[in-house]
C-alpha cells in the first residue's frame, strides 16, 4: 500500500516535471529522464511483490533504477564549475550499460536455475544469485555516494537560495537512506541473518524513494515560482515600455521589425531594441533642429523626454501603468536598458516640473 503512494506520488511528479522543465537544456534533459525512470522503478516495484511476474518485473526495477541513478550522477557532475567532460559521460554510460547487461545476463541465470528471481533477504548461497544481488547493492553505493556528496556541496554553496537548499537536503538525506538500503542488502550476502533485514529494507528502499520524489519535487515548485515571477516581470515590463514605444515607432517607424512573432520575453527584447534605435535616430536626425533642446538638456532622461515632448509639441504624456523600480528580469543589461526607457517616460509624466518648449533653429 504504502509503495502504491509513492508509485501514485512519482506519477505525478513525472507529469509536473515535464510540465515545467521543457527547455532542451542537458540539466532538463537527465531530469526528465530521472524521473521517468524512477517512476518507472516505482512500478515496478509494486508489481514485484510476488508471483510469476517478478521474474521479468525484478530485474526491470534493477535497470530503471540504475537509469534513474546513472541521470541524477550525470546531473549532479554538472553542479561542477568545470561541468563533465563528453568523454567522462561516454564513459558512464557505457560503464552503466555493461552494468544493465550484467544484471540482465543474471537474471536469465537465476530464471534457468529455478524458474525466478530471489529476493536478496531470501536468496541461497548459490554464485549467481549472491552476484546478482551483489552487483545491484554495489551499484547503488556507488551511484548514491556521488550524488550525496555533490548534493552536499552545492547545498552548502553560500550562494544557494534558500528553496535549493531543502531541495538538495532532501536528496542528500535519501541518499543516505538509500545507502543504508544497499548496506543492510550487503550484510545480508555476507551473513545468515539475512530474513531479519527484509522489513527495513522495504522501509529504507520506500523512504529512500519518498525522499528523492521530494527532493525533485520541491526543486520543480521552485522552478514554478521562478517561471511564474519572470512572466510577471516580462508582462510588467511589456505594460512600462509599450506606450513609449509608440510614440517613438510612429516618429520612427523604420526601425520596427517585421517578423514579430515568438514569446513575451523575445517582444519584450524587441520593443527595447527598436525604442532605443528609435530615440538614437532622432537625435541624429534633429541634431541642429533641436540644438536648443540639447544643450538644455545635456543627458537622459531628460534630454530624450524633452525631445519628445518638443517633437510632439507637448501633447503627449505616457499612461503611469507600472512602478519605476528596475524589474527583476534574470537580464542585468536588459533590466538597465528598460530602466533607463522608464525612467524617460517618467520624465515625460512629470514634465510640468521642469520642461518648457524651446525654440526650434
């Protein structure tokens, strides 16, 4: 039953998973890739719990999880400042297939011995079944101590947000249960007392499991709240800039694109790009018209307010839509530039403080 729930749990943390992390990046790529195949795990799992089926669902548990573990360590090497190298991944993956063709390769031996696979508590002293259980318990030390160990690292990275933090520790705290897991299964090879370890090895492999579906979990809510806080800032910005885009593309129309397509962010880009190019050319443009203008006013905001609103004869005000603080867009030199445009249509609001028209030459 309690596996049932985390098999529900992996569901549906595989659907959120591929919900929010759809980029085509590597770190999206193994991920994915993880959590299917956890889930896939999961499944297994509660499909093994007896009869004819574990034969084939026993060693099918042994491969996902290897897949999932083999992800999550090519994941974590990617925390590294120097990242992982094409060749170290080739070699990891090919050390993980020798590995799936081992287990596989057992497998058909214990079921040409007796008909089926053991339980590791329950298995004889027979070679092959003692290797089969053996490769799987080392596999999963491995695999584990590398993803604890570099979880922990980045976990105690200063610069972490607090969010990441619980996320990382709950991996690291199912790495170490899943350590325990695989130390008990061990101790069992190597003793007669192995039936004494089945119920906490069914306790450890389900907390180790619950462990990690949270780790992963809370990292994709974190990643929820970040899509969600950068739309918002994105919509924000789209609202502070539209108006004073305008204004200056119908002095300027040239400067506007044609292919206008794509997402919020790329028109956000768009419209910062194509307003400053707009402004840049009317001061060439108006150079000696506005020479009166530019020597009152020797610098922005003021200077292109001024221009405008001369331009315009002083009929134009942009709406007040949005604050005036600079907008969090993951973007220093986007957000500086789209600051800088803000702070123009601000002036351009409060013109009745400090504009007066000038005579035109």
């Amino acid at each position: 039953m309690v596996t049932a729930i985390v098999v529900l749990a992996a569901t549906a943390l595989t659907i959120i998973t591929l919900a929010v992390h759809r980029e085509r990046g590597a770190r999206s790529k193994l991920l994915r890739r993880s959590v299917a195949a956890l889930f896939m795990a999961a499944a297994f799992r509660e499909l093994s719990d007896g009869g004819y089926l574990v034969a084939l669902t026993d060693p099918a548990k042994r491969l996902a999880l290897l897949l999932s573990e083999v992800n999550v360590v090519l994941l974590v090497l990617t925390f590294r400042s120097r990242g992982v190298s094409a060749r170290a991944v080739k070699a990891i993956w090919s050390t993980t297939a020798v590995l799936g063709l081992a287990q596989v390769v057992l497998a058909c031996l214990l079921v040409a011995q007796s008909g089926t696979v053991a339980e590791a508590t329950s298995a004889s002293d027979t070679p092959v079944e003692i290797a089969y259980h053996l490769l799987f318990d080392l596999c999963i030390v491995a695999a584990t101590t590398v993803v604890g160990i570099g979880c922990f690292q980045a976990m105690c990275n200063r610069r972490q947000l607090p969010v990441a933090r619980v996320s990382l520790g709950l991996v690291v705290a199912g790495s170490v249960s899943n350590i325990v897991y695989a130390a008990l299964g061990l101790i069992g090879l190597a003793t007669a007392a192995r039936d004494d370890f089945e119920t906490a090895r069914s306790m450890l492999f389900v907390l180790s499991m619950a462990l990690f579906l949270l780790g992963i979990g809370v990292g994709g809510l974190r990643q929820v709240v970040i899509n969600h806080r950068e739309r918002k800032a994105v919509n924000e910005a789209i609202d502070a800039i539209e108006p004073l885009w305008r204004v200056a593309t119908a002095i300027q129309p040239d400067v506007v694109l044609r292919h206008r397509s794509g997402s919020r962010r790329e028109r956000l880009i768009r419209l910062v790009v194509e307003t400053h190019d707009a402004l840049r050319i009317m001061r060439a443009e108006n150079a000696e018209r506005l020479s009166g203008v530019f020597t009152r006013f020797d610098r922005d905001p003021l200077q292109a307010a001024a221009m405008l609103l001369q331009l315009l004869g002083g009929e134009w005000v942009p709406q007040k839509t949005t604050p005036q603080q600079r907008l969090v867009l993951g973007d220093e030199s986007l957000a500086r530039s789209l600051y800088d445009l803000q702070q123009i249509s601000r002036a351009c609001q409060e013109r009745g403080s400090w504009w007066t028209p000038v005579s035109m030459g």
